[in-house]
C-alpha cells in the first residue's frame, strides 16, 4: 500500500502541482485549502505526513501544527512545514510548534520527495501492537476505532456515520469538556461563528446516543448540561 500525504495548502495552484508531482512519486495524496477542514481530513483519512502551509486564512499553519500536538490521534502525525516564510525566526517557530522539518518555497519537487522519505522512514511503527494503538480512543470503557469508524462500548459495537464519528471523536478526545451547540458546529463541522443551526447539534447528539449508550434516554457518556453544552462524561 502507498504512504498517504495529506497537503495543507490555500493557493489552489500550489496546491494542484504539489498534489500531481507527489502521486508521480507513487504516493496517495489527499488535499485540502484551509487548516481546519485540514484537521477534519488528517483524522478522517490518517495520512502518514502531512505537508503543511503556514500563511493560509483563519488557521494558520502553526496553529493547526499546534492543534495537532494536542490531539491524542495525531500528535505523533509527521509535519512538514512548506511555506513562503524562510526567515530563521519563522523556521523556529514552526518546530515549536511541532513541525518535523520545513522547507521553503520555491522549493524543488524531488527535494520534498527526499525530505518526506526521510521522514517516513522515521515515523513507521515497530509493532503490530503500536499500530493498532495509533488508530484507538479510548475514555473509560469507550473505544473509538478511528479507522473503521466503529465504538465499542460493554452493550457491543456499532459503525458511526462520517458525521457521528467526527462528534464522539470530539468529544472523546476532550473527556469532561464542556461544548456549546455553537462551539460543536464551529469545532466539528467548521460553520463560521453564528451559523449554522443549534437543532442540528442536538440531531446529531440524539443519534450518537442511540447507537452508543445503554439507555438513550438517561445518557451514560455524551451528557447534557443543562444551559452550557454537551461532554463526554469520564468514569
């Protein structure tokens, strides 16, 4: 199977030509134009490096290198900075960040092949057993396989839809958490501030919990608190 890169990159263009050349190098590319719908893709897909822009609108890249850190399914995803800022202040902030190298641009298409082997060859898990772990969640006695889209609970195990997987894993990776109906669909489904509808949330809340909990009318796991938000309630 070929190494996915996922390409985080907010000129179409440069987007576009990195893409072509990785997938002549034989990689699987996926590719995406802002840093949030970026850390929606690098969960949904699990690339094995992400190429990431740094000046893009909203969500630097800095900042979604920064998200990535915090995240329990990809702080360990290989970043690579590609961006226009060379300066060596810009290079140190983008490995406090958390990048693993940076290259600026222009840049040569072979050199970034050469630069994402290396980072491959680092990055691969020794073990069966650590690559099963790279694609788990768990919180209690809740686990989210984030490959097959599939929650184990004590009552069994279910298959999540694309839009249900991306609100538990949510949830899951902040047990304890609280979030507002407007801070999920900001979060989860990237709406900009005061968009999108509050029903919709609760929808999708009220599936998840027929599918997850033991009784959907008395939650065990995503809770409701009453005049702030839902958590994923830790046991």
């Amino acid at each position: 199977m070929s190494d996915r890169i996922l390409v985080i990159e907010d000129d179409e263009l440069v987007a576009l030509t990195v893409q072509t050349a990785l997938k002549k190098f034989g990689y699987q590319v996926f590719a995406t134009l802002n840093g949030r719908s970026g850390l929606q893709h690098a969960r949904r897909y699990r690339p094995d490096v992400v190429v990431l822009d740094v000046m893009m609108p909203g969500m630097s890249g800095f900042d979604v290198c920064r998200e990535m850190r915090r995240d329990p399914l990809l702080k360990d995803l290989p970043v690579l900075f590609l961006t226009a800022k060379g300066e060596e202040t810009d290079r140190i902030e983008g490995f406090l960040a958390g990048g693993d190298d940076y290259l600026t641009k222009p840049f040569n298409l072979q050199e970034l092949n050469l630069r994402l082997r290396a980072l491959l060859r680092r990055s691969k898990p020794t073990t069966a057993q650590s690559l099963a772990t790279q694609y788990m969640v768990q919180v209690g006695d809740v686990s989210l396989n984030c490959r097959t889209f599939e929650v184990s609970t004590p009552v069994g195990t279910e298959l999540l839809t694309n839009v249900q997987f991306d609100l538990l894993y949510h949830l899951m990776s902040n047990p304890g958490q609280i979030f507002s109906a407007q801070q999920l669909l900001q979060d989860v489904w990237d709406y900009p501030p005061r968009a999108g509808s509050t029903e919709l949330v609760r929808a999708h809340v009220r599936n998840l919990r027929e599918k997850i909990e033991p009784e959907s009318s008395k939650p065990r796991y995503v809770r409701t608190i009453k005049g702030h938000g839902y958590m994923f309630a830790q046991h």
